[in-house]
C-alpha cells in the first residue's frame, strides 16, 4: 500500500450535480472573501483527527490546495481502474468503498464518514484504484491532487502521524469485523454493525437514529444473506428496537443492541 494507504481516490467528475470548486488562492480584489472560505474550511476540519493539533495557520495552508465538491446520494465519487490521482477528505456525508468480484457481485470494504480519509499516499506513479466508491447520502468533500497532497504529507509531521493513526484504526476495524464473522452469531454482528453505524454515520432524527443503508449492504457487511438480515430486522421491528425501510433502518433503542451483544 505505499508509505501510506488509504482508501479511495477522485475521479473526474461524471455527475452534472457534483458541484467542483476552485482550489483557494489569494486574490487581492477578493481577500476577504477568500479568507471567509478558508476559515470555514479550517473551521470544519479542525475536529478531525487527520488535522489533530494541527495549527490553524498551517491547516489553511494545507487546504488551500484543495477543491471542496458536493456529491448527491448514490452518484459515483470514484471508479475501479481509473487512475489513482488525487485525494480525499469527507466533510459531511457517508461514501461507500466497494469492489466487485470476478462474478460481477458488489461487496462492501467499509463505509466513510466525516473525518475519513478516501486516496492513496506514496504509491508508485500510475496505479489504479482497485475499488469504487459512492455516496450514500448528499456528501460534502475536499479534494487535493495527489503531489499536492504528498507534498504536505512531507512538510508536516503532524499530518504523517495523524494519518498513520488513521489508517491503524481502519486495520483495526477490519479485524475486529474479521473476528465477529469468525466467531459470532450473526445476531451479535448485526447488532455490533448496528451499533458501530449509529457512532458513524448515523444521523439523528426525532427519538431515533437513522443509518441510511439497505438491507443488501448490511447483509454484505456482515457476511451474511439478505434473507437472514431482513429476518432479524423484522424480529427487532416487533421488540421495538428498530424499523426497517427500504434504504435505511431507524434504531430506536441502541441499549438493546448492545445488551444483544454482550448476553452472548
């Protein structure tokens, strides 16, 4: 995976609703406009941990070189064999890291939130993207060339060991889904998975929680059928802990999923 890996990389833009703006420069007719913009950018990204204790000043210079582009649910961010040149920062929203098998079937890697990181750092010149990714809600990132990216990758330290810890969450991540298919029921790894989404990109309305993904994509998260997932999702709909829709599920009691998990 290089120096450092992540998942994703930008595409052109293929969508006429991808709404691509200029990377920010200083243009003394416009400063403080300019400057109203890249506060609002440092303002959003500041809470990430990929900017932890990252100053201001230098956060805005880093993110001065990227393009903020808005990408509408289920329009596609990234393509499998296109060239992996640029990336990616999720600012609102949830993307979608999907690679399909020699059979033709989609399965799932893992889903981004704010925060994440989608793009590729020190690999050689020329690779291509190995997954596609897609938006599963209205989303809002920031885009840097590749060079561009690395280049600040390389002049601050802080950037490199936000990332390093970055990607050793997501490892970690794929372990522990690796031991739930391993050794638990599927019960207790939807429930987890249930869990795990509400924390990451679910989106509070009212007095639930709603995870804005389909029963086919929850049953490819957790390695299982769709069958088996619309089955316990049923069984919890009647118990009060969550509702089913077409592409969502409404939690409603996430105490219940947890208590699910630690009965086994």
């Amino acid at each position: 995976m290089g120096q450092a890996a992540l998942v994703g990389v930008m595409s052109p833009f293929p969508d006429r609703a991808v709404r691509p703006h200029a990377p920010v420069t200083i243009d003394r007719s416009h400063g403080a406009t300019v400057t109203s913009i890249l506060k609002r950018r440092v303002d959003a990204v500041q809470r990430f941990d990929v900017f932890s204790e990252i100053s201001a000043a230098d956060c805005g210079v880093i993110l001065a070189e990227a393009r903020e582009v808005q990408f509408p649910r289920h329009s596609s961010i990234v393509t499998e064999r296109t060239p992996a040149s640029q990336v990616v920062l999720v600012v609102s929203g949830c993307v979608k890291i999907t690679q399909t098998g020699s059979n033709g079937q989609e399965v799932i890697f893992r889903l981004h939130g704010p925060g994440d990181l989608i793009g590729e750092v020190g690999n050689k010149a020329g690779a291509k993207q190995w997954y596609s990714a897609s938006a599963l809600q209205n989303s809002t990132v920031l885009i840097w060339d590749k060079d561009s990216f690395e280049g600040a990758v390389k002049r601050y330290p802080l950037l490199r060991r936000n990332i390093a810890s970055l990607l050793e969450r997501h490892l970690t991540e794929l372990e522990i889904r690796y031991r739930e298919v391993s050794t638990e029921k599927v019960a207790t790894r939807l429930g987890n998975l249930l869990v795990r989404l509400v924390n990451q990109v679910g989106k509070r309305i009212g007095g639930y929680v709603e995870v804005a993904l389909s029963r086919r994509d929850l049953a490819q998260l957790t390695g299982t059928t769709l069958f088996t997932v619309s089955r316990l999702l049923c069984q919890w709909e009647t118990e009060g802990i969550v509702s089913a829709r077409r592409e969502a599920v409404l939690v409603h009691d996430v105490q219940a999923l947890l208590d699910m998990s630690s009965e086994e």
